[in-house]
C-alpha cells in the first residue's frame, strides 16, 4: 500500500499526540480530520502499518546486534 505524505504525517502526529496526552488523542484526532478532510480509516490504517513496521525493525536490531571482539 502507498499513502500520501500527508497522510503520513497525519498517522504520525496522531501516534505522537496518543503517546504524550492519551486523553486529548480522541478531540484532537476528531479536530485534525475536520480540518484537513481526510479518511479517518486510511489515516488509521497507516497508523497500524507504521506500528508493525516499527515493531518489526525493533526486533531486526536486536537479533542484528554486532558483537566486538577485542583487538588481539
């Protein structure tokens, strides 16, 4: 799937506003869709794919750590 860039800037700052204020998440969500007119479902659905994204490349970095091995 793609997604317009301001609709990922849009997932984002509704991510970012969830995890900082989670009581102001719904009223500014429902503020930031009436002004900018988008989907709700897609910005949400953008959201979720930006999450397992993230999720997945915190897995890849810990299972890719490299090991030094000191200098003989």
């Amino acid at each position: 799937m793609s997604y317009l860039p301001s609709v990922l800037a849009t997932a984002t700052l509704i991510h970012v506003v969830n995890n900082v204020e989670p009581g102001l998440g719904a009223e500014y969500e429902s503020q930031l869709f009436g002004i900018l007119g988008f989907d709700k479902e897609k910005v949400n659905e953008c959201c979720k794919l930006m999450l397992e994204v993230w999720s997945g490349d915190e897995q890849g970095r810990q299972r890719k750590k490299r090991k030094f091995m000191a200098p003989l």
